[in-house]
C-alpha cells in the first residue's frame, strides 16, 4: 500500500478471487460526514477547520505520491468517536506518474464538488482536491453548497459563471480572514487555488489560532461570576460591561407563553402581544420564549419594524422568512424544501415579488418564474399564511415581530389576518409593542397600531400579556441577580426603586453609572456601596442612555456611526467601508468593537444593525444638513455603480438618498418604480409616500419621469388613500383627475374619477352624492358614448338604491344594466346583476325566479373563467332551495359552494356555508349532522370575531336543540341570539330570532308569549319591507290562532 497516513483508511490489498475483485482495507468505526451533516447538528467554525485541516493532512501526503483522490464528498469522509477524520475510496484516484490523471473528455466525480477544469472533461491535478475540499469546508460552515441546481448543467453554468455567496452572509461567525482562505480554495482558475494541500492547511490553522483567542477573550468576558474576584482588580469591576439583563421577576408571565406555545404546538395556533414601556424587559422574554421554542424543536421566525424610516410593505414578515431559509430551512428534509418550492412557485406567485429578499431560499433549487394567469392565485396576506402554515406541518412555528408601534400598515394587516387564520396551524404568532411610544400620524390619529389592536380586542383573537415595572421587592431582587454576591445597605436599594420607578432597564443603566463613579464597588468577591455618597444620574429615557453610550467615541468612531445612520438602520459594511474609505477588514474590527464593548450595534446574517432604532435617529440628526445631503448623494451613486440600473428591491431606499441629497432629477424616475412596485402588491401607505414625493416634484418642476401620465399619478395616489381609508384625501385627489380630465378633454378619465368618487361616498353612506356622480357619468356617456362603461354605472346605481332599501329601483337599474352591456367583457357586469336580482327576487319571495336569475350568472362567471364569483353564488341558490323547502337540492349547493371555496378562501363565507348547511340537515331531520355544521360554524365566527353570524349561529342552535327536545338550551340559545343582535342594531337578525322562538315557544304550548314574539318579528320584517319573511311569520301566527281555536271548539264540544 502506497498511502500510509494516519487520516486515510489503510488499504492492505487489492487481488482478484474466483468470485471477482477484492479490496482489504482498515475497518474504522464512526459515521461519514455526511451523516453529520444531515443530523442538523450545528459545526462549529472549531471543529469544521479541525475536520477539514485533517483531510488536508491527508491529501497532502497523497499529493506527495502523485496520488489525486478526485471525488471528495461527505460521503467519503469517516469521523471516528473521536473526532479523527478518515478518508476513504481511492478508488477513481490514479496515479499521475503512471498514466496522466484524466483522458480529455472524462468527467470523473461528484458533481456538486468537482473543480470546473474537472466538469469540462480537461486536465487536472491535485488542484481539483484543493476546490473539493473547500466545498467541503464552505458546507460544513454554511450548511449550504455553493454551487446548486436541477440539473447537471445549471450546477455546471454556475460553477465557470457565478461567485458563490460570500459565506459570511450565510453565517456570520464566519470572520472576513476565513472567508478569503474559503473563496480562494473555490477559485475558478486553478492557478488561482491554493498551491497545495500544506499550503491551505496553514491558512486555516492560521486563522483557527486566531478564533481559539478570540474565543478566550469573549469567554473571559462572557463567563465572568461576580461571586469571584476578577481579574484586572477595581478597574476592571468598573468596565459596565458586566451588568447584562437576567431574567428575573417575569416567571408568571413566562409561563402563560409557553402554556400558549403549547396550545399553539399542538394545532391549536394563536398570537400573543407582549406589551410595556420601553425598557421593561419585553425584548427579554421574548428572547427567553424564543429559546424554550427551538429547545422544543420549533421554527423560530424573528422580524423587526424600522422606526422612523422607509420600509417596504411586509418587511418584517420577509425578513422573519429570508432568516429561517438562510439559517434554519436546512434542517427541513429535501423533500419538504422542494414542497415549499413548488408551494410558492404554482400557489403563491405574488410572493416571486419578494424573492430578492430571500434569495437564499431557493439558491440551487432552479429558476422560479411566474405564471401567466395569476387571477385566482392567493394575494399576499393568504400566500404568507400558506408559506408559514406549510412549514408549521414539519415543526411548530413561533413568529416574533418586534416594535410593532412602528410597523407599516401593511404588516399590520398581515399580523391581523393571521391571527384570524392560524388556529388550525401549529402557529404561534408574537407580537412586541411599545405601549408609550404610539406616534400620532399626519392625519393627527393615532398610530395603526392602536387600531389593529382595538379591532383585535373586540374581535377576541389575541391574548395579551402586559409587563409593568417592577416592585420594591423585584428591583432588589433584580441588582442582587445581576451582580451575585453583594451586600448593599437597605438605604441604598430604596434609592434604586425611588429614582428608576422600578424600570428594569434603567436600573441596570443605573448601576453601571455607579459602578463607573464608584459609589458600589468589588471587595473579595463582593460588592458594596459607599453609603456616604450615593450619586445618582439616573436616565429618565432610554435615550438619555444612548447619548451616555455617545460620550465613550472618539471623533472618528462617530463618523463611522454617523454615516452607517445615513444608510439607515440596517447597513451593510461593504458598502460603508467604500464610503469611509476604510479597509473592510479595519471597518469590520471597529464594528466589532462597538458590538462588544459598547452594545451600540447587532449583526447578523444580513450585516449589521442598531441596537435600538432611536440610536440611528440620534446620530443621524447630529449631521449638520448640508454633509447629511452628500452622505446621502454618495450613498446612492454607490448603490448604482454596486448594482446598476436594475435595483429591485433597493429601488426606494436608492430613490429616498438621492431625493435627501437634494438630487430630484435622479430621483424622479426611481421614485416612479419604486411607487409602481409598492402598488403593484397592494403596499398602499408605502406607494402613496413615493406618488406624494413625485407630485411634490411635478408642483416644483412640472416634469415627470418618462412614460408617466399626471393622470395615472393622480388615479394611483387616490386608490392608495382610497385603500387607506384616507376618503377625504382621495376624494381631493380625484377632484384635481377630474379638473385634469375636463381641461384634456378625456371623458373616460373624466368618469374614472367621478366612479371613483361615488364609490367612496356609498362607502361613507352619502347615498345622494354617490347617486349624483354616477348620473353625472350618464351625462359624459351621452355626448361621448364609451363601451362597457354605461352597465357598470347602472350596476353601481342599483347598488346603491339596493343599500337604500329601495328595492325597485335597485331592480330597473339592475336591468338596465343587462340591456346596457354592449361588448363581451360587460357580460360580466350582466353575472353581477343577474346575482343581485337573484338576491332581490329572493327578498320579495320569487324564489324560482332567483334561481333562474343565479343559474345565468353561473353560466356567465363559468364561461368567462371567474371561479371567484361561484362559490357565492352557490351559496345564494342553496339559500333559495332552502326557502323553497328543497332540502336535497340546498344541501347539494352548498357542499358545491364549499368545494370552490378550496381555491377562492373566504372564510366568512365559509362560515355561512356551514351554518346554512346546519339548517338545511336540521330541516330533514338530521339533527347530527345539523350539529357538527353549526359547530363548525361556530368555531370558525368565534375565530373571525364576527359577533352578527354568531348571533344567528345560536339561532340555528336554538332551533336544533328544540328539535330534540330539550326546550331549556333552545330558549338558553335564542335569547342570547336576541340579545346580540339587538346589541348589533341588526334589526332582520332580531326578526328571524324572534321568528324561531316564537315557533319554539308555540311549540311548547306557550300562546301568549308565542304570539308576542310572532308579532315582533313580522313588524320587524314589514319595517325592513322583507315581504317574504312577512308572510311567512303571518302564516304561522294564522296557524297557532286556528289550532287554539280548534282547541277550544273541542273543548266546548267535550263540555
């Protein structure tokens, strides 16, 4: 045997037997690396330089012989118990003396881990193990390849074509020393490569030396006890940097979070607001909740608000999400990675608009494009609920937004929307919020979060656990956890708790400033006070503490931070580094330092971030206004040459520097994509901050970016406030499209505007104005007659005669709506009005009529492929065989409208479907099934917060439960459903429960309570001019009067 070394597997001998060939080789017990790989254990950069400086150990002493092994791969490396590395299978190794190591055109190897000199069948040599190995050391580090992709020829497209991504963006352990020993390995030359095995082994053992002292430092920091003297004496005691928050006071409150993880990690998801003052310790436990979760083998998806600063829509969501697939997705099984893949890809293209932001997701699993027809595909809000629930069926999930005081409007709705659709997830969702930091809005509102919160309450579907100061007892409990031994004076923790009020975070900056004067000190393991001198400078904001933590920095280390708060909270130190004119590597070392010495600055995979947002705002504000403009300018022209004219998601924050530099023209045509973009996935607030900065241009300049109408700017700025519901904004904004469109005599802009504008005055229940904007576009189509535009004015007039309650005049414009449609687009207005005089014929009790009216508008919206429209009009003529006392037919729409809502998910509508099919089972008798519907029902409203649907749930109840007999929860039942619906002003609700309990009490014989409640409800129902319902509560009341009259005449025949 040629190789003889510790870290190869020996080979005793090669022969050939009668049964065929036959290797000896050293039997070595252990596992390949593979497996380690793949049993989602953490390496540590440690052990991952240990493992891979063994393998060069190895090769070097092949390499020596001319041996070249040419297919390293996990599976070819043995890891003995004790950590010692063993290569193994030679066998594709040739010797180089012999025959010359590759024939042009073999490809010998493992794919993901050959050279590209190997891939396209030219020479190699013991280079092609240098690029393996650091393959292999890249994994190990990154828990990712490379290099990845479908196919043999896109792995082979992206080795000779792509940098990989720098390991560092994948784990920032990896420091820029150890990332430069990687990318040289994954050279594309080979000439560029490390020279040899010894060679690259001494650069990796180079920097392990200087990880190994690091290591040492951070844990003689880190692992400090202040139980024991420390070394460096006084002066070191007085450092500041020792008093880190421990987790004390908050046991009770922790303890209903993982009673709610629990709940949430066995399917039953919900979300949980954890709410306080600044400084509380609302950060702490959630960090504490975080780590219980991933101890429990539960995803932890982590995502932040900006204050102050521009943010796209859903960004703490996205960010939550790029997180979890660049650290955590590589413990999910291939498979359920390709599902999550192919999820997104045919599910949920709307989020393709987001994966720039985590590209890292699908990095080596093939392009993602996305599909033409998008028109029944789930918007945002649904698509993130599908990611996330998907991911939640391989292991529960915990969503921690953080600072939702200054969330945009758009995660806001998200945070909202899941709380109403997680419960049937393994979903736990986290919010943080900052109870006395509510900024008002320019309306002069208060800030959306007050109100996603409010609604949330009434509508019960989150569970919210304040933090409040801490007492007398817990603010001694808090110093003496801190600081382990002490022995302070009564004097002395009274004075704590009276000057920091009991804020935890204050009284641990409090007692760094002690420690700093030296009012408490260390002595043989112990700390005391100076009871003659108590100075105290106790901060009464948390910015007070931040301008303390601005007194330790030289002028040069403010510059530094100054120009990172240019960039914005989040910064890349690349780019600042080519801003300063600083070497990456001294930037970095600086960086470093104001993470650790100073706590003004957190990293993490994306580069780095403020400690708190306030810090960013403080330092930014400090910049005389005319150096801020050129920061601001140099900032975007790096950003340009950086990425070129395609910036993608970067488009607004390149947009709002050169805007801030004062540069207006650049800024012009940046502005406009990035609105368009914000638009384009509903991120409203976002897009009206770009079209209100692009009309501020117009007013100044009167130029817009090429390819922009004013019109199109005033028709998008309206519909953002429009969605806002900022009405009195749009309405103005609409005003001057309407001005606009008169002067350029453009009646279809003209009647875009006036649509528009009725529209928000039926929102706003102005019924007389909505009516005159519409005539007003009769009166445009009239000298300018316009296709498909005069039936969806008729359609929007019946409508809002239709919300008026005048039901004729709803009907003829309904019709005319039908007789108006002129093109075959405006059969679609025909299926809506064909649907709305259903719903009419149905309230005036033509019920066969309905039906006919229903069955064209399911022609209509099958023909033209709207599987939106169906399930509702499933539902509406499920709702007319009910009436009809069709059971069978009622039962078979409704199953049909719960089959289309599988794609088009209205989870209201769903609810009713529930609800109707309970009454439909209960009708034929089906009293089981009629429970397990209205149960359903019930659970699903009682999620949703919807109080009017489930008032008219306990009808149904009350109904069943009559039908079996047990009177006492039936009245129990419609008494509640009374009571919430008069609660509600629901006056047709009030009317169909007096209805039932009336039936219920005549049932029992009651005549004189059941002709009260029968004569409620038929007033009620001649009042809303329901005639239908009239009539048949009069028929009921005839039926109870002639059965008591027969009674009697019985009677009187008896006597």
């Amino acid at each position: 045997a040629k190789l003889v070394h510790p870290n190869i597997v020996t080979i005793y001998e090669v022969g050939e037997a009668e049964s065929g060939r036959y290797i000896a080789m050293e039997y070595v017990a252990g596992i390949s690396l593979d497996e380690v790989l793949n049993s989602g254990q953490d390496v540590s950069i440690e052990r991952g330089i240990h493992i891979i400086s063994q393998l060069l150990s190895g090769l070097e002493c092949a390499h020596q012989v001319g041996i070249y092994h040419r297919d390293i791969k996990p599976e070819n490396i043995l890891i003995t118990p004790d950590d010692r590395v063993k290569i193994l299978d030679f066998g594709i190794a040739k010797m180089a003396a012999k025959e010359g190591l590759t024939v042009a055109g073999d490809i010998m190897g493992t794919i993901e881990y050959m050279a590209p000199e190997q891939m396209m069948g030219e020479e190699a040599d013991h280079r092609c193990d240098i690029y393996s190995t650091g393959v292999l050391l890249y994994q190990i580090l990154t828990k990712k390849l490379p290099f990845t992709g479908d196919t043999s020829v896109a792995i082979l497209y992206k080795q000779l074509n792509e940098d990989p991504i720098p390991p560092s963006e994948l784990n920032p352990a990896i420091s820029s020393e150890l990332e430069q020993v990687i990318l040289k390995a994954l050279a594309k030359e080979k000439e560029d490569r490390w020279e040899s095995a010894r060679a690259f082994n001494e650069a990796l053992l180079k920097v392990l030396r200087g990880v190994e002292s690091r290591k040492k430092k951070i844990e003689s920091d880190a692992d400090w006890n202040l139980n024991e003297e420390l070394e460096g004496g006084e002066d070191a005691s007085r450092s500041g940097e020792k008093f880190q928050p421990v987790f004390v006071g908050r046991e009770k409150e922790f303890s209903r979070l993982v009673r709610l993880y629990r709940k949430a990690s066995q399917g039953k998801g919900c979300t949980v607001v954890i709410s306080g003052e600044a400084g509380v310790g609302k950060s702490t436990i959630a960090m504490q909740l975080q780590e219980y979760a991933r101890k429990h083998q539960a995803f932890v998806l982590y995502g932040a608000s900006l204050y102050q600063e521009g943010m796209d829509a859903y960004m703490p969501y996205i960010d939550a999400l790029r997180g979890f697939f660049s650290k955590d997705s590589h413990l999910l099984p291939a498979e359920n990675r390709l599902q999550i893949k192919n999820l997104v890809r045919e599910k949920i293209p709307v989020l393709m608009e987001f994966t720039e932001r985590f590209s890292t997701t699908f990095g080596g699993e093939g392009s993602i494009s996305t599909p033409p027809d998008q028109s029944n595909s789930p918007n945002i809000l649904e698509g993130i609920h599908l990611l996330i629930s998907l991911i939640s069926t391989m292991r529960p999930v915990v969503v921690v937004i953080d600072d939702m005081q200054w969330a945009d409007e758009a995660s806001l709705r998200l945070f909202h929307y899941l709380s109403r659709h997680i419960s049937e997830n393994r979903i736990l969702q986290v919010g943080i919020c900052r109870t006395d930091r509510f900024d008002l809005q320019q309306n002069g509102k208060p800030a959306q979060i007050v109100d996603i919160l409010s609604r949330m309450r009434r509508e019960d579907i989150f569970d919210e656990v304040t933090l409040n100061r801490f007492s007398r007892e817990m603010c001694e409990k808090l110093v003496d956890e801190t600081l382990g031994s002490v022995n302070f004076t009564e004097e002395f923790y009274e004075i704590i708790y009276q000057e920091t009020k009991g804020n935890p975070f204050f009284v641990l900056e409090t007692l760094k400033l002690l420690n700093e004067n030296g009012t408490i000190y260390l002595q043989d393991g112990v700390w005391y006070n100076r009871s003659d001198q108590i100075k105290l400078e106790v901060p009464n904001r948390v910015e007070d503490v931040f301008v303390r933590q601005f007194r330790e920095l030289s002028d040069q280390d403010r510059e530094i931070l100054q120009v990172a708060s240019v960039i914005g909270y989040k910064f890349d130190a690349t780019i600042l580094a080519r801003l300063l004119g600083m070497r990456r590597i001294d930037l970095l070392k600086t960086l470093h330092r104001f993470q650790t010495d100073l706590q003004l600055l957190n990293s993490n995979e994306d580069g780095f971030q403020f400690e708190h947002p306030m810090l960013k705002e403080l330092l930014y504000n400090e910049i005389p206004p005319a150096l801020r403009k050129e920061y601001h300018l140099m900032i975007a022209q790096e950003l340009e040459m950086m990425y070129g004219p395609e910036f993608g998601a970067l488009v607004g924050d390149v947009a709002n520097h050169y805007l801030h530099a004062g540069e207006e023209q650049k800024a012009l045509p940046l502005l406009y994509q990035a609105a368009n973009r914000a638009f384009k996935i509903s991120a409203y607030r976002q897009a009206s901050l770009f079209f209100e900065a692009l009309m501020d241009i117009w007013k100044k300049r009167q130029q817009l970016p090429e390819g922009a109408t004013l019109s199109e700017l005033y028709l998008k700025l309206g519909i953002c406030y429009e969605e806002n519901g900022l009405w009195e904004k749009s309405l103005t904004v609409y005003q001057y499209l309407l001005e606009l469109s008169q002067t350029e005599e453009d009646p279809q802009g003209q009647i875009g505007a006036l649509r528009r504008m009725g529209r928000i005055y039926d929102h706003q229940g102005k019924f007389e104005k909505a009516l005159e904007m519409y005539n007003h576009c009769l009166e445009i189509l009239e000298k300018h007659p316009l296709q498909n535009v005069r039936s969806m004015i008729y359609n929007n007039m019946g409508l809002v005669y239709f919300q008026k309650g005048e039901y004729q005049l709803a009907r003829e414009y309904f019709e005319k709506t039908i007789e108006a449609v002129d093109c075959e687009v405006g059969e679609i207005d025909k299926a809506h009005a064909s649907t709305n005089l259903g719903i009419i014929a149905s309230i005036h009790g033509d019920l066969n009529e309905a039906l006919n009216y229903y069955q064209t508008a399911l022609e209509i919206y099958l023909k033209r492929g709207n599987t939106r429209q169906l399930p509702r009009v499933y539902h509406n003529m499920g709702m007319a065989y009910s009436d009809l006392g069709e059971w069978e037919k009622s039962v078979q729409a409704f199953e049909k409208c719960l089959e289309m809502l599988d794609s088009a998910d209205s989870k209201h509508l769903r609810g009713l479907t529930y609800l109707n099919l309970g009454k439909a089972y209960a009708r034929q008798g089906n009293l089981e099934d009629a429970r397990s519907f209205t149960d359903k029902a019930f659970k699903l409203f009682k999620r949703l917060g919807d109080s009017l649907s489930l008032a008219e749930v306990f009808n149904v109840m009350g109904y069943i439960f009559a039908e079996m007999n047990d009177f006492t929860r039936a009245e129990k039942y419609l008494k509640k459903s009374i009571r919430m619906n008069e609660d509600n002003d629901y006056q047709e609700g009030v009317a169909e429960s007096c209805f039932t309990y009336a039936r219920i009490l005549d049932k029992q014989g009651k005549n004189k309570e059941a002709m009260e409640y029968f004569k409620k409800s038929a007033d009620k129902f001649k009042e809303l001019n329901l005639y239908s319902r009239t009539e048949a509560v009069l028929a009921e009341m005839e039926n109870m009067l002639l059965r008591e009259q027969e009674f009697q005449f019985v009677g009187n025949e008896s006597s």
